[in-house]
C-alpha cells in the first residue's frame, strides 16, 4: 500500500500537485478492532496509544478489512456516513447485496464465483461425495451456503459440514477429526483461512490422516505457512483457486530497502527488523543475570533485506498483494476524475487545489461506481453491486525437490467468458495427493449400464444400492434411476443395457420337434398305405369281405388324411393354413369317425340279419353306409364353412414377457366354431362308442366290435387329455399337443381296428378261410 501511494504521489498523471496520504492500522483481525480503527480514520481521533492526531485531516475512504466479517461491520457502520470502503480480500458473497452494503467495493472476486468454479472442478472430476469445512464466520458460513445451493440438483452429495471454531477449541476440533476419520468420503473442501486451518492440520497430523484430498479456497490456496508448518504430508497435491496473480514493478527493490533508520515513523518496520535478523533494535536497561541468555543481540543496522529469501521478499505470488495495489490505484482515480471535473465549455468546476480542502465522501462515491483503468494489461472495472469481474488460477501443491512448495497453475477459470468455457484445466500437470489417478469420492460406485439407483432410507442421495432393470427394461446409461421399458416385440438382453427383438417362435420344420413329428406324420400315412395294399391284395378273403370292404377303404383314407393334416400344423403360418387347418382336421376326424359308426352299425344289422325273416340289412347296402358316411361328414363341413365365412381364423402374434418370445400362431376367430368342432367329433365317437360297446360280444366270427371299442376308449383318452394340456401349453407347444393328439388317436385307430385283420391275413393265413370260419360258427 505505501509503494502503491508513492508511486501516485511520484506520478505527474495522477493527482498531479496532490501529495496522497494514508494511515494503517493492524485490526488483528478482531471486527470490533477494525470497526474503531476504521472510526479514528473517519473522525481524525487520536490512535489507539493515545497520541493525539489533529495533524490528520478525516479519511476520504477506508481500504480494508481483509475478513468477511470485519468489512460487514465497518461498511454497516461507515455507510451510514456515505464512506466508501474498499475491501482487498473480503470475499463474502453477503457483501454484494447493495441494500446492506451501498458503499462497499472490493478488488477481490465475491465467492460466488469462486464456489461455482469449484462446483466446475468437482463435476470436472466426477467427485459426488464430499466433506465440506468452513470457518465459522461470515465468509465460511456463506460460501457452505452458496455451494450447498449450486450442488442440489448436479448428483453431488455432502458426506459432512463442519465449522472451524473461531476460537481455539480442542473438543471441537476433536470432534471434527472423529468425523473425517470416520467419513467415506476421500475429498475435502476447506472455506478458511490458514490461520483457523492449522489447528485442524495438527490434529489431522496426531491422528496420522493423510489420505485426504484437499480443495481449497482462495483464503489459503498459496498459504506457504501452512506447507512450512510440517503440514506437507497433508497436503501435497492439494487443489485449490487463488486470486490472480500479477508483477508489480519495482516492488522487491522497495521491500529490500526498507530500513529502521529510514522509516521510524513505521513502528511495523521494526518488528519486521527484528523478527527477519532474530535481533533487537531496542535496549532494556533493566537486564539482569538471571534473564540475559534470553535475549536476542542487539541489530548492528547493517543487516541486509537483500540478502534474505523469505515471503516477505519473495513477489512471486503476488495475489492478495496485487489486490491492495489495486484499490488504492482505484481510489486515487477515483479522486482524479471528482478533481478534474468540467464543466461544458471545458473548464474546471473545482481544481485540484480546491478538491484537497472541499472533498466530501459522498462526492467521491458518486465517481467511484463509474471508475474503470487499466492496470498491467488488465482492465479494472466494477459492476453495480461493486465486484470486479472473477478471475482465478487453479493451483496445484507440489513439492520442489529442496522441499519447499511449489504452486503450479494447472488451470484457470474466468467467468466473462460464456457457460461452460469459464474453466480450463491442463490435467497433465496435476500431480494428485497420493496416486498419479485421479481420487474417487463416491459414497456408492457407479450403477453401470443395465441398472437403476434405488436410494437408502435416510441417506443422501449419492448413497444408493444397484438394482438390476427388470425383464424388458434397459438402463442404457450409467447412473440412470430409471429403466426404460423396451418396444412391443423387443426385449432387454443379458446385461439389460439393449433392447433387442424378441426371438419369433413357431412350430418349424427346421426344428427338432418339427422334424419328429413330420417323420411320424409320413411314416403313420405309409403305414396306412401300407395296410391298404394289404386289404386290397387280399380283397377277396373272408377277412375283408367280412368287415365291409367299402367302408374299410374309405375309413384308411380319412386315416391317411388325418395322418397329413398334421403337416399344415407345422410351419410358419399363414392365412391360408390357419384357415384350413383345422378344417381340414375336423373334417378328416368327422370322417373318419362317421367310417367307424357305419362299420359298427353294419356288425349290427349283420348280426339282425342272421335271425330267419329279418330284411333291415337290405336297407343299409353299400350305397346306404356310404352316404350316412357323407351326411355326418356334411354336418362337419358346414361347421367349418360357417366359420371360415364368418370369423375365419387368421396368423395371429403372442408376446410371452416371461420367455422374451414372440409366439406366432393361429387365432381361434370364433372360440365357439373351434370348440363345437370337435364337440361334433365327441358326439360322432360316442355314439360309435356305445353302439361298438353293445356288440362287442355278438356271436360273428369276423366281429370288429371289441376292436372299435378299445380304439374308441383310447381316443378318449387321448383327446380328454388333450383339452387341459393344449389350453395350459406356451408357444409352439399348443401346436405341439394338438398334432401329438392327431397322431395319437389315428394311430391307435388305425392299429386297434386293423392290425387284427393284417395279423390273420399275414400271420395266419389258415384262419382267413371260409371252411375255418364256417366250423367255428357250426361249434
């Protein structure tokens, strides 16, 4: 600050012919102490050692404090006199609300754009769990306020708030470090100061915490007592946002010239002297034996700033300093622009010289809202809440290899830029805390893909288990908290991160099953075949002539048809197989059964014939049992006419969620047609049944009556099961038990009725003669 008003009151630009002056107070940063000091520079009172200052005329504006706290008082206090009050490291966004605070300005960025730079870097590195420290005073509590705030809804989640007591407090301090031992979380944001840090550090050090990584806040991200106060393993690879630094010409030659006999009107001058050279520039008269080892030696006054590396000469990083240069440059023209005011012809209203002795704080409030200069290439100016624009370098601690610190600038945010550019960070220069990764700090790791979070009971939401996405829902992202349901005819796959298409399934010939059944479909029909050959061949034996030739033949091709209607079961279908198979199917039963109804009422009448005077045979002759074949076959076909006219059936689609399947099938189209179809074959069966039962035991050497009973007990059994098998079977197993039932039931027709008759005609030849029949009758 001094260097800053020599430099002006050398300056022939800047308040030319005005000789700047200044008074500085150590507030020791206590807020009732810069509130009175601020009051003695406002009324010219006499010092705080009592020496009267009626040589000092009342400040025109107050530079300080550099805490929160403090300038909230002195502004509170001072604004009501319309002071000004320009802070250079107040960084409390509260300090920014022009209702409280009109004449409050600050060189120093408000940390509301200090804490969304920070919200930046956390979300730049993906941290969601974090531990979060503040000091308790204004600019702590604050700044945990506004990140609090700007965290809500961007999935990041506080593991722990702490306050650092303003005072020294073991028990509290204690407390704190019980609850970073116990934390999960691996990263810690820090709002303090080093003075209220460096307690924490000491016990984190006792207790041997070390694996913490470390943001910091503008107020100790280059704080090199800290680092010099054996913190190191602590906090190497901390983070942190400093204010910009800047050069300022000129200003180590000035410090290192400093010197006691030069400038005794600076007692703090002194103290530097005597603190810097461990010596003493005073001399006690009252020294005794007991006390003289205890004393420093005495300065000789030819010690040399020069020749010392400290930080009080080191201008390296110069940020809270370049902050002091320049508010006192941004009074100073604030000052030259109320002294050089025109009128319209260009002449001065006041002069420079009338400006000393008329100057009134308000007047230079007025200007001080429209100051704007340009200071070492940047331009300075001021919004209306009185905040220059946020600027900061993100800083990294790293470790020199002679052990000192090194603040490496890996970054920079500068928010007159546009959403989402204001931060730049160089990650190659980052050297981190205790690994060369990046820290995790996650409460849970991340959900992948193809899960939901499902947050804990009374936990925050970062804390959350993994639940896999249910059957036909995805999780394509990572974190989701909700699955997507997949399209109609799509499923989730394994991982349930895709949806993809359900599998189509049908009855196909490319199928195992589909083969079987095909084989056994064309191997029954061959059978068939087969037998035929056989009857024909032997047409004109006993045998066949005895069980009704006709009917015979034409009962072994309704077999034959029901064995191939199978074969329209099978395959993709279509509308034309849905339409016709089960028509097809119910017609080839319907005449098959009405085949057997007219071989058992032919053992019937054969058996009336055979008592003297009985003609009833004559009327049911070859014509008559084949055409009752084709008027119950009628009734069958005008079933399925009905129904392939009205509600036809139709290719139809089946989603089964359960086997991630699409089923594709034949809709029934009328439940009702479907089921009276094979009501009339059960109506067919049992009349056959009952009529084949009775005869079962007539005295007929060729009697098929017991053969048709059995066939018939063991087609009811078969299509009895078949109702609740078929109506409880998934997918193509429907089709499945249908054709199963087909083969079932033709086949036991077609072994249970002629297998006896190709047993006698083949096996035992012997027996299909007449002259063996007839002696069987005669016994």
């Amino acid at each position: 600050m001094i260097f800053a008003v020599n430099e002006i009151n050398q300056s022939r630009l800047l308040l030319p012919n005005i000789t700047a002056g200044y008074r500085i107070f150590d507030t020791c940063d206590i807020p009732s102490e810069a509130l009175r000091d601020a009051l003695i520079l406002l009324c010219a009172l006499q010092d705080t050692s009592g020496v009267a200052t009626a040589g000092f005329a009342p400040a025109s504006s107050v530079i300080g404090d550099a805490s929160s706290s403090a300038s909230s008082v002195i502004s509170r206090t001072l604004g009501i006199f319309h002071v000004p009050v320009v802070s250079y490291f107040a960084s409390c966004a509260c300090l920014s609300d022009r209702n409280q605070f009109p004449t409050f300005f600050r060189t120093m960025p408000s940390d509301k754009f200090q804490v969304i730079a920070i919200v930046n870097l956390v979300k730049k590195f993906q941290w969601t769990w974090i531990g979060v420290l503040g000091f308790d005073n204004d600019y702590g509590q604050f700044a945990i306020q506004l990140f609090l705030e700007e965290i809500i809804n961007l999935g990041i989640c506080v593991a722990f708030t702490e306050f650092l007591p303003v005072t020294d407090s073991a028990e509290k301090i204690l407390q704190i470090v019980n609850t970073i031992k116990k934390s999960s979380a691996s990263v810690i944001l820090a709002f303090a100061g080093e003075s209220g840090l460096a307690p924490l550090l000491r016990a984190m050090k006792h207790e041997d915490i070390k694996h913490m990584q470390w943001i910091a806040s503008e107020a100790w991200a280059t704080s090199t007592f800290l680092w010099n106060s054996g913190f190191q393993g602590i906090l190497i690879g901390s983070l942190g946002f400093a204010i910009q630094r800047a050069e300022i010409k000129g200003l180590r030659d000035f410090l290192c010239s400093l010197h006691p006999s030069q400038h005794f009107t600076h007692p703090f001058i002194d103290e530097l002297w005597e603190e810097v050279f461990n010596c003493t520039l005073r001399v006690n008269e009252n020294i005794t034996m007991q006390n003289i080892s205890s004393l420093r030696r005495k300065c000789t006054g030819l010690e040399s700033l020069e020749e010392t590396v400290n930080v009080y000469s080191d201008v390296s990083q110069l940020r809270v300093s370049y902050n002091i240069y320049k508010a006192v440059y941004f009074i100073a023209h604030a000052l030259h622009r109320l002294c050089d005011c025109r009128n319209d012809t260009g002449s001065l209203l006041m002069g420079f010289s009338k400006c000393v002795t008329s100057l009134q704080p308000w007047q230079l409030l007025s200007l001080m809202k429209k100051v704007s200069f340009t200071m070492s290439g940047e331009e300075i100016s001021f919004d209306n809440n009185g905040d220059p624009v946020a600027f900061y370098d993100l800083i990294n601690w790293q470790k020199n290899p002679d052990g000192s610190v090194k603040f490496m600038k890996t970054g920079d945010y500068d928010a007159s830029l546009s959403v989402g550019e204001e931060l730049t960070i160089n990650t190659t220069m980052i050297k981190w805390h205790s690994s060369e990764q990046v820290p995790v700090s996650t409460c849970t790791n991340s959900c992948p893909a193809g899960a939901r979070r499902a947050t804990r009971e009374n936990e925050p939401a970062c804390c959350f288990d993994c639940i896999p996405c249910a059957d036909g829902e995805i999780g394509n992202l990572t974190d989701s908290t909700d699955c997507m349901k997949c399209p109609t005819e799509y499923w989730s796959n394994y991982k349930r991160d895709l949806c993809v298409a359900m599998e189509v399934e049908f009855l196909s010939y490319s199928d195992f099953m589909g083969i079987a059944l095909t084989a056994i479909a064309v191997l029954g029909t061959c059978f068939t075949l087969c037998i035929a050959v056989i009857l024909f061949q032997f047409r004109s034996t006993p045998t066949v002539r005895a069980n009704n030739m006709g009917l015979s033949f034409l009962l072994l091709l309704s077999l034959a048809l029901c064995f191939l209607c199978v074969l329209l079961f099978i395959g993709k279908p279509t509308t034309w197989s849905c339409v016709i198979r089960q028509s097809v199917f119910g017609i080839s039963f319907a005449f098959c059964i009405s085949c057997i109804l007219g071989k058992t009422v032919v053992v019937i009448m054969a058996f009336q014939a055979a008592f003297p005077g009985n003609t009833i045979i004559k009327w049911f002759g070859p014509a008559q049992q084949m055409a009752s074949v084709f008027v119950c076959s009628s009734f069958q076909i005008i079933i399925c006419l009905m129904w392939s006219s009205t509600v036809q059936p139709s290719p139809a689609k089946k989603i089964e969620p359960q086997r991630a399947k699409v089923i594709l099938g034949c809709s029934k189209g009328s439940s009702v047609v479907f089921w009276s179809i094979f009501a009339f074959i059960g109506l067919l069966a049992c009349m056959c049944f009952i009529l084949a039962f009775l005869a079962r035991k007539l005295p007929d050497t060729f009697n098929e009556a017991k053969f048709i009973t059995f066939s018939m007990i063991v087609f009811f059994v078969v299509w009895i099961t078949f109702i609740p098998a078929y109506i409880s079977s998934p997918g193509k197993y429907t089709e499945v038990i249908e054709i199963f039932a087909i083969l079932a039931s033709t086949f036991s027709i077609l072994f249970c009725i002629f297998s006896p008759k190709c047993y006698i005609i083949l096996l035992k030849p012997a027996a299909n003669s007449k002259k063996h029949a007839t002696s069987i009758f005669i016994k």
